[in-house]
C-alpha cells in the first residue's frame, strides 16, 4: 500500500493500483509498523556526506544551512562544516553525529522551505 494522503480521521491508500481511504483506527489496526520514504536526495547524494566533504552535494548543503540560519550561501566548493551539521541536527531533535544522512537531509530541505512533493 502507498500512503497518498492523510486528514485527521482518514488515511488515503493506493493498493495495487486502486485508491481507497481507510480511518486512522482501521490503519492503526492492520499496520505493522513499517514504512519506506521515497526521496529524491540533491545532485551527487549517495549515503551521507561527512565532514571535509566536498562537492555538489556539499554546496547544496552549505547552501540550504546558510538559508536556515539567515545568512548568505557560501560560494561553491566549500567543505562540509560539521559543527553547522551538529547544530542543526541538535535544533530539529536529530541524533548530532555531524553526518548529514537523508533524515537530515529531509529535515533541511523542509526548513530551508524548499518546495517538494507532499501527501495531500
């Protein structure tokens, strides 16, 4: 099944190519739990970038913590700052180990305000 939307009573459902809308309660009771997160990381993302990383996804990274913490993007080909990574991982509730992994990554993208594709 795909979760395609969500209200406060009604999840939305693609099964097998057919929509559906099932309440939370029925949901809660035939969910195991698990979950996959379809994202699209930014240009040249594999796992996660570290410090003294550098490169495009390194610049997008730079660029979106510059946009979180109000001040200008640094110019390209600039280093993962890992105290920048920690501070905002400690900020949004993250495990601060400095590695900018996808959930990190998510997490910026939303608070950068970048538009991406969202349930309905």
């Amino acid at each position: 099944a795909v979760l395609t939307g969500l209200s406060d009573m009604n999840a939305s459902l693609q099964i097998d190519g057919i929509a559906d809308t099932v309440s939370l309660a029925v949901l809660a009771r035939r969910w195991n739990g698990d979950f996959r997160t379809l994202w699209r990381g930014p240009a040249g993302f594999r796992r996660s970038v570290t410090a003294g990383t550098s490169g495009p996804t390194a610049d997008w990274l730079a660029a979106q913590l510059a946009v979180v913490d109000g001040v200008p993007a640094p110019a390209g080909g600039t280093e993962v700052d890992e105290r920048r990574v920690r501070r905002f991982q400690l900020m949004q509730g993250l495990k601060p180990d400095g590695i900018a992994g996808p959930q990190t990554l998510m997490r910026l993208a939303r608070a950068a305000g970048l538009v991406e594709p969202r349930l309905q």
